[in-house]
C-alpha cells in the first residue's frame, strides 16, 4: 500500500471557509497540472541524462575491460618472452661453463706443455753449456792408464753464454777489478766525438753492471755400452784422397764376406780422432772382427794394418749442474745503438781500463750491438 501511495502526486490541500475536502479552484488546478508537468519534464531530461551518463559509463566500462584483456595478454607475452629469454640465458650460462671448463683444461694443457719446453730448453741451456759433443760424440780414448785416479774422469767445460743485443762481457785481468764494476751497478761512459756523432762534441751512455752467473757440471755419470754392431778402425794412413773415397774403399773391403765382413749399413770418419765407424747389418761380424784385432786392408797403391776395437757409445744417465760466478768478467746492459760496433767497443774497454773510474787491465772484451745476438764462450780459467 506505501508503494502505491508514493506513485501518486499529493496535492496539499487548502483548508478555510468556503472550501471542502475535494473542491479547488479550477485555476489552481490548472497550476497544478503545469506545475505537475514542468517536474515530469524535469525527470524526464534528468532520466534521458542519467541514461546518457549510463551508455558512456557501460563505454567506459567496455574499453576499460578491453584494455584490461589487452593488458593481460600483454602480461602472457612478456611473461613468454621472459621465460624465452631465462631459458635462453640458462642456455648460455651453461654454454659459458662448459666453455670455461673447457678454457681450464686447455690453460692446463698448455701450461703443462710449456713447462714441458721450458724444462727441455733448461736442458738444452745446460747442455750447451757443457762440452758440445759430450752426450752424443763418439769418443775414443787415447793415452796411458794409471791406478792414479783411475775411476775419475777429467772434464773442461766449455761454456757458451747467450749474449742478448745491446750487451757486452768484459773480462779483468784482476778479480777484485771486477768486484768494483759490479758493486757500482750504474756506470755513465762518455763517448769521444766520432764519425757517427758529428753533431755533437760529447755524449754520455749509462750502463748496468752485473755478475755473470753459470751453470757447471758438480756430478755426471755416462753409462757406456758397446755397440753390437759397429766397429772403431783406428791407424789409418793419412791419404791424399777425400772422405766419400776412403769410406767408400772401407765398405767395399768389409762388405765382403771372404774379408771376414758382410753388408755394411753405415759409415762415419770421427773428425776428432781421424777414426772411422762401420756399422753392419748383422750383429756377428762385428764380433768376429773385433776378435782378431787387427786386419791388413788394401787401401789404391798401398796395404795397411788397420787397428779394430769395439765401438762404446756413451749415455749420461746422470747429471747434476751448480751455479758458478765468474770472477773476472762483468756484464755489461742497457748500451744504447748510438755506435758502430769497433768503436763502441774501443771505448768501453778505454772507459773501464781507468783506475780513476774504478776499473783495471782489460783481458778480454766483447760486444753486440742492439738488434744482434751472440755467444760468449767460456773456458777453464788457468789461474
């Protein structure tokens, strides 16, 4: 019933003499009504506003949806690309690992391989250092045996020491000049007015001095062997022939079997001792050979007696080296390419001859200019 009451427009009703309950005035009435019809319109505008402002909303709200979906799938697609992408970087940390591993044991490789050159250069620098020809040339010994010091066996090194451009080895007549040089570390030489330096009447150079440290032998040990298969020919005759000759003569003559020899694989003439090495091919003839000693050998117009003796090789199974310090050589750094060679020479050993700069009689001296290498050797000092 409240429902059905609200529905309906009251009217107030005047109240005072001459008026009942139901009777207006027509003209009031009538204001009424228009009054009645002004607030309809009213409504009316305000429900075709209201449902303006509700289509834009529902517009709102469907491009706001539409966004939202589109954002969302925007969302989906980068979450795609991101996990794409963490795959991807995934991929390649595990690729940069397996690449860095891989790195590790090729810089182990190479590490352990140049350790392996370092020590076989090391080996080689101190072979070089010893006796050229003590692990591989043939030897043969001549002279007397005594029980004096019968089990030792007497080396002279020969040393030979790189010499890097730019550097000099002076050698003192006196140790203790020497000492001085090295001790001064820095000396500054003044170079006289050359062709070289026209331009300008005196120039001085600084160079280092240092001690020249060596590697010699304090241990070897040579295991010796005979060769199963070759020979020495000692005594042979000096012959105005060449050495392809004489060879060939030899391994005609031991090449056959009525001479007590058979098919000969190699020979060599020992430029040392003027000895010759035949080597055959199957092991018994030398053996027989060696049993007889000595053979007569017919050698263009002439017969000579031939000495054989068993062919010893020789291996170092041993050897231990120690450091060394010369005592009268100096080496000399750091020498600029300002001279030719005999010059600069010339006024080193003038510079370090001066007691005045604390130097001394020069022995020996020698020099290589910058851009050059060289070899000093050393032999046995006879003091």
């Amino acid at each position: 019933m409240e429902e059905e009451e609200d529905s309906f427009v009251r009217l107030p009703c005047p109240s005072g003499p001459g008026f009942g309950s139901l009777a207006l005035p027509a003209e009031h009435v009538r204001q009424e009504i228009e009054r009645c019809k002004e607030l309809c319109r009213a409504l009316e505008q305000d429900n075709a506003e209201l449902q303006m402002d509700t289509g834009a909303v529902e517009q709102r709200t469907r491009e706001l949806k539409e966004e939202r979906e589109r954002l969302y799938e925007n969302f989906l697609e980068q979450k795609r690309l991101n996990r794409e992408e963490e795959i991807c970087l995934q991929d390649n940390i595990l690729l940069a690992r397996e690449m860095k591993n891989t790195l590790v044991q090729k810089h182990k490789m190479l590490s352990k391989a140049l350790e392996d050159k370092r020590q076989k250069l090391l080996w080689k620098h101190q072979e070089m250092m010893l006796l050229p020809a003590l692990p591989e040339k043939k030897m043969a010994f001549k002279g007397l045996v005594t029980n004096k010091d019968a089990n030792k066996l007497m080396l002279t090194p020969l040393v030979r020491y790189p010499l890097q451009g730019g550097s000099a080895l002076i050698t003192f007549e006196k140790a203790e000049v020497a000492q001085r040089i090295i001790e001064a570390k820095e000396h500054i030489v003044e170079l006289s007015c050359w062709e070289e330096l026209e331009e300008l009447d005196q120039c001085r150079v600084r160079v280092q001095a240092a001690p020249v440290d060596i590697l010699l032998p304090s241990a070897l040990e040579i295991k010796l062997t005979q060769g199963s298969r070759s020979i020495i020919l000692s005594d042979l005759p000096s012959l105005d022939t060449t050495e392809e000759a004489l060879l060939d003569k030899l391994e005609v003559f031991f090449g056959k079997r009525r001479n007590g020899g058979g098919e000969v694989e190699s020979t060599e003439l020992l430029d040392s001792s003027g000895q010759v090495v035949l080597t055959f091919v199957e092991d018994r003839v030398a053996e027989l050979l060696i049993e007889r000693g000595r053979i007569q050998v017919p050698l263009w117009e002439h017969t000579y007696e031939l000495k054989i003796s068993p062919c010893m090789r020789g291996e170092v199974s041993n050897l231990q080296l120690q450091p060394s310090r010369c005592p009268r050589t100096v080496l000399l750094s750091g020498i600029p390419d300002v001279l030719s060679e005999d010059p600069m020479r010339d006024i080193l050993e003038i510079h370090f001859q001066k007691p005045s700069r604390g130097g001394g009689e020069v022995d020996s001296i020698g020099y290589v200019p910058a851009g050059r290498h060289g070899v000093a050797v050393f032999t046995e000092d006879a003091e």
